[in-house]
C-alpha cells in the first residue's frame, strides 16, 4: 500500500480529525431537522437549520452532512396541469407586471393552483397571498378543480382580511379564474383583475414558488386521505400564518430574498 511503518502508527494514535468530531457533532442536528420537517428540507435549509444552533455551515457543508446522514429532500411526484388556458372567457391585462415589491398590505394577491397525492388520489389546493408579507390569507382543498375552489379562498381571503378597494387580484389564465362566478366576486368587492401572459409563470412567480418549495405540507392518514393541511406564510421573519383552521408554523419555510426580514400586518 506504499505505506510507511511510522505513518500508519502515527495515524493510530493520531484519533479522529476535528472535522471528523465536527461532523458527529451535526449529523444528528440535520436527521433532527430532517424528520422535523417531514423530509422535505434541502440543503439550503439544513444550513440554515445549523446556522440556528450556533455553527457556521454553508449549503455545500450541508449537503456533505445530508450525505453522511444518510438523509435527503423528498422530489416532486409527476407533474400535474392544473391551467386550462384553452378557453373562450375573456382574460383581464397583465397588470401587476412582475412588480412583487409591495409597500402595503391587502393592495396586491397573487393567487395559484396547485395538486397534491394522497393515498385517495388526486386534491386540489388554490392559495391567495399577500405580496407585501407573503401571508397565505385564504386556500381552499378539494378534490374537483371547479370555479367553486378559488371562490371558496377568495372568500375566507376577504373574510379574513376585509381589503381595499382597488386591490389588484393576480392569477393566471385558468378557466377558474376567468369564469363569470370569479369575476363577479372581483368586482362586487371592489378588487381589479390582473393575468399572467400566456404561457408565462414568471409573470405570477411569487405564488408559483410557494407550491414550488413544499411550503404546503399534507400529511396523510392510513384511511383517510387528508388528517390536517398546514399552510404558512413562507418567509422566515414574518409573521407565520395563524388561523383556526391551520396549525402554527413551527418548521422554517423557504424564504424570498434570502431570509431577509421585513414587517409584516
């Protein structure tokens, strides 16, 4: 092995590097944020989990330690369309124009649709978010991708928040949001719609990246499909989402702009 006698010797007694005692010291912090997070943190979030409990750690270190944890994120079963664009309903200008920097809150929701696999099949979950903090401030689930699933959020929204009139509503081109029933909703309460182009999710990308990053967390039960759905704002220094409905956000979601703080309503 072109081993000298004295070198292996001296590596016997030399014991374990500080990089290995380092290493044992965090494996068990990334299995703990691992299974706290239902297995759906990356590396990203491990570092910033490590960072937490005091030690320096970048996204390479983190998954060098995901590796030797014997752990890794869970990736996104097969894609889903939840956009039927290939309709006659009219369809409202682009008028937020991918300007997400919002100096007030209840001005501007971005609205999405998104699917989840249960052991059931297919649910149906539409989110409406507040661009100035992020907050998820009303979702609808159900099982059928009909008009009735982003009304329902839209209602628990204006429930909830009781916005301005003048807020500029954006989605998609879906025939949910088109619909007659959505539109007359939008207007009754005072909100002005606005589209992403067509073919185009970087005109609506701040609610695409919330289903994006697994910021919607089911858990499932072995006889029913859905035990409880978890939804928070997702980013890290504000203020997590709380309702009656929904359990407090205690697991660090995936934050725009780099964990950078912000206030929040």
């Amino acid at each position: 092995m072109q081993i000298s006698r004295s070198g292996y010797y001296a590596w016997r007694k030399c014991g374990k590097s500080s990089r290995q005692k380092e290493n044992e010291r965090l494996i068990p912090v990334v299995r703990a944020a691992h299974n706290k997070s239902k297995g759906t943190y990356g590396a990203r979030r491990i570092a910033k989990e490590i960072e937490a409990q005091g030690s320096s750690c970048g996204r390479t270190k983190a998954g060098n330690l995901m590796k030797l944890a014997g752990v890794a994120a869970k990736q996104k079963r097969k894609f889903k369309a939840t956009t039927d664009s290939k309709h006659n309903l009219p369809v409202a200008p682009n008028l937020l124009n991918r300007q997400f920097e919002v100096k007030e809150p209840d001005h501007v929701y971005v609205s999405d649709i998104t699917y989840i696999w249960t052991h059931e099949g297919w649910l149906y979950l539409a989110v409406i978010i507040d661009l100035f903090s992020r907050q998820v401030v009303g979702w609808s689930l159900s099982n059928q991708m009909s008009r009735s699933l982003i009304i329902n959020a839209l209602r628990m929204a204006i429930w909830r928040r009781r916005p301005f009139t003048g807020l500029v509503f954006h989605s998609d081109r879906g025939s949910q949001y088109c619909s007659n029933d959505f539109q007359k909703m939008l207007k009754i309460h005072g909100m002005i719609s606005s589209m992403s182009r067509k073919g185009n999710c970087w005109d609506n990308a701040a609610a695409e990246s919330f289903f994006a990053c697994c910021c919607c967390k089911t858990f499932l039960c072995n006889r029913r499909c859905l035990s409880w759905l978890h939804l928070g704002s997702y980013n890290l220094k504000k203020r997590p989402f709380r309702s009656s409905n929904c359990r407090k956000n205690s697991l660090l979601p995936n934050c725009p702009n780099n964990f950078l703080s912000g206030s929040c309503c």
